[in-house]
C-alpha cells in the first residue's frame, strides 16, 4: 500500500510504500518550536520506501547532523532527517491524505514535554 501526503499548499508532496518502520509522538524542544504545538506526530519510513512526488523541499540544518525539510512556498514543515537515524525519513504524520491505519506506538523525548498538555492514552513515554 502506498502512503501520500503533501504540505499546506500542495507544492511538496511525497509518497512512500508501507510498512513504514514506525509512528511517534516527539516532544522536544526543537520539533515544538518548528511546529509551533505541544508535540507533534512522525512516521519513519525507510530509505528507498519514499519518493518526492511533487517540488522537492528546501532544507534548514537546525544542529549538526540534523536536516529539517520544509516547503519553500508555504513555510509548512514536511520532514526530518539526522545522521543519529541512518537509512530513514520521519514525515509530520498530520500531513498524510489517508490517515487509516496511522497509529501512533509511544511517545518520545517525553522529558522535554510541555506541563500543561497530559495526552490520554497508555503509550510507552520514552525519553531521549
């Protein structure tokens, strides 16, 4: 089964083949302030499973290692990469067309989450 999603404008859009290798929620620091939300939802999929279907993003080294992709049109974030996850891509889950079968396996970086959001799910909460 194949997987598309795209940014807020439509110009970057992607696709990938499933299974995908997993789907987190993250609550660091870094990914809150790209998202402007309390946490935000990834699903990583591996190298050579997806494709830029339409424009290709523009990249914002945010640290060293790390590549945020993001549209040049519409500012919308798309995905991220870092040499600490080798061999995969992690796309903003909230941007896929289909959202069936998305389900989210756990929380990370639950240390640097924000005090007033408590999700309501029984999730492992991981840190680091």
């Amino acid at each position: 089964m194949t997987k598309t999603g795209r940014c807020l404008c439509g110009a970057v859009c992607f696709a990938y083949d499933e299974p995908r290798n997993w789907c987190v929620h993250c609550h660091c620091e870094s990914c809150r302030r790209q998202t402007s939300s309390p946490f935000t939802t990834f699903v990583g999929v591996a190298d050579g499973r997806w494709r830029w279907t339409g424009a290709e993003p523009r990249l914002f080294q945010s640290s060293p290692g790390v590549r945020r992709y993001f549209c040049p049109t519409c500012g919308a974030p798309v995905a991220y990469g870092s040499d600490r996850h080798v061999g995969e891509l992690h796309f903003y889950a909230s941007l896929l067309d289909d959202q069936t079968g998305l389900a989210p396996e756990g929380h990370v970086h639950w240390e640097e989450r924000v005090p007033w959001v408590e999700p309501a799910d029984d999730l492992p909460r991981r840190e680091g």
